[in-house]
C-alpha cells in the first residue's frame, strides 16, 4: 500500500478533534455565532448554544440572559460543556446605551465565569471574545500584544474591563482572550461598515453617506475568525491573550474601489457628520504572529474575496 493512501486512511479513522466533546456557545443567533457552531461541529463538538429570551430556539439552544446569575448557573449545569466560546456581548460600538453594555461585556462575563468555576464539570479551554478596540489609537503602526490598551469608546472599556474582571478566574478556569480585529461576512448586520457599504452596491445606489474617510482597518473574515478560536480551543497554553487579524490594515477609499470594480460602477461617497464619532480609532492594523505561533499558519481569505462573496449572496 502506497504512502499517499495509508495516510489518507489514517485520516479517516483518527478522531476528529471534538469527538465526544461537548462546546458551548453564549450568542449562537449572533454573527459569529453561526459561523463558529459551524466550524465546531464540523471538528466533531456536540454544539450548545445560548440566545436571549424572546429569540427563536431549538434542540440544543438555551434562552438566557447572562446577566441573570442563578439562570445561567442552571444552564452550565445542565450543558457540562468541555470547552466555552463566549461570544455575547454587545459589539456595536455606536450602542446608545452604556449601561446596558457594561452590565452585558462585564457583569454577564463575570456570571458565566462564576457558573463554570463553580460546576460540577470544569471545562477544559474558556476563549472570552474580547477587542482590538481596546488599544485605541495606538502610536504604532503594527499592533501587537504588547502594546498598552488605550480605549477611546465605552464599548473598548468595557471589553478591557473584562478582561481585567476574567483575571480573578484564571486560577480556577483555563481562559484564553482573542483580542480579534475588524472582521466581516455574509449575515453581518448593516449597521456595520462594510456590510453597509455591500448592501448599497447590491441594490444599485448611486450615492452613499459615511463617516470618516480617513480611517483604515485591519479587516478578516468570519470563517477565518471561527476557525482561528477553533485552533485556540485546542492548542493555546490558558492565561494567553491574542490578537486575531490579517496583519493588513485597508483604507474606506481602497474598500469603496474593491466594491466598485466588483459592481461594476462608482458610487458618490458623501461624509455625514452625523456618522463621526468623537475619538475615532483612525488606523487599526495587528500583528498575528503570537497567533500563528500558536495555532499555526491559517491563511487569509483576501478582502476582495470576501466582499464578492458578501455581494453575491
């Protein structure tokens, strides 16, 4: 039997990584959500997830709000969930409510840390979403995780406050923090920038309102994101923090050109200063190099690729 083969048939019997494994999910109906039950169950997991009260369910799915402690308990409980992805939280940075998003990143953070810390069944890996928005505008022009967090916005505080608060636990859980930068996809919601840039191209407008063009970001996509905390789940040392980007920061005005030569025509751009935010992060750009010393090399989806895939769907 020739070498090619054995392997291929080694393949086929190794188990696969999640095998017997039980993941659970906070934020299932979110964005992220989807894409990494997707990844995880294709590794083998048995996914759970949870969603909020008033959202639609299924086998597997949990109604609860975080930020009530004893329900979340009685959901640990009852999943037993060998790994954690904590995806909840409220991600949009412009959220009018500060309050709201502080008791959700934080105090919620804090229960489901509590609630599997405190389970009959420890988890063998905790990844906390966090941001790359809690370094703020950076004096660098490639961030890695050395560089000291400067949050300009309450969403950026209140995802560093949590990772101070997951601190406390980590002599009791085995937490890893992702730290991901920009990133995007089909399902994404249009209140967010390149989505919101598609959706105009696909419906044919000839004129587009945005913020500040001056900013640039490090841009990813989605399945690349599910799949980097898929490998973080089962290669990073607990305690680590890290950063998940490309390692390529893009322009409004390359982003605007990308669509245009996948549309076909050009769009007037107009700056609304309605949509320009008091202490704007301006350039955004990461080092992954911790990363992929990690979890080895994942190649990037190219921007362009990703873009015509959001286009096209």
């Amino acid at each position: 039997m020739n070498r090619m083969v054995t392997e291929d048939l080694v393949r086929m019997v190794e188990p696969k990584e999640g095998e017997g494994k039980r993941a659970l999910i906070t934020g299932l109906r979110g964005f992220t959500g989807y894409y990494m039950a997707r990844e995880l169950t294709a590794a083998g997991y048995h996914v759970f997830g949870t969603v909020l009260p008033g959202s639609e369910t299924g086998p597997d799915i949990f109604t609860v709000d975080l930020t009530d402690r004893a329900a979340l308990a009685a959901v640990i409980e009852q999943v037993r969930p060998d790994v954690v992805v904590h995806l909840a939280a409220i991600a949009f940075v412009a959220h009018n409510d500060a309050e709201q998003m502080y008791r959700v990143n934080v105090v919620g953070t804090r229960n489901l840390l509590e609630a599997l810390a405190h389970g009959a069944h420890k988890p063998s890996k905790v990844l906390l979403a966090s941001s790359a928005n809690i370094y703020g505008n950076a004096a660098v022009p490639v961030i890695d995780e050395f560089v000291p967090p400067a949050p300009a916005n309450d969403y950026a505080v209140s995802k560093l406050a949590m990772e101070y608060m997951a601190r406390l636990w980590m002599d009791k859980l085995p937490i890893v923090i992702a730290r991901p930068f920009n990133y995007t996809g089909v399902g994404q919601h249009e209140n967010f920038l390149l989505p919101k840039i598609v959706s105009h191209f696909r419906k044919g407008a000839r004129r587009i309102e945005l913020g500040n063009l001056a900013i640039a970001r490090d841009f990813s996509d989605v399945r690349t994101v599910a799949k980097s905390y898929r490998r973080l789940l089962a290669a990073a040392p607990a305690g680590e923090v890290f950063n998940v980007c490309s390692g390529r920061s893009h322009s409004l005005e390359s982003l605007i050109d990308m669509m245009s030569d996948i549309a076909g025509y050009r769009i007037e751009v107009h700056v609304n200063p309605a949509f320009v935010r008091a202490n704007e992060v301006l350039t955004l750009s990461g080092s992954n190099a911790k990363l992929a010393g990690t979890i080895g090399t994942i190649e990037p989806t190219p921007l362009v690729d990703t873009l015509r895939w959001m286009y096209q769907a």
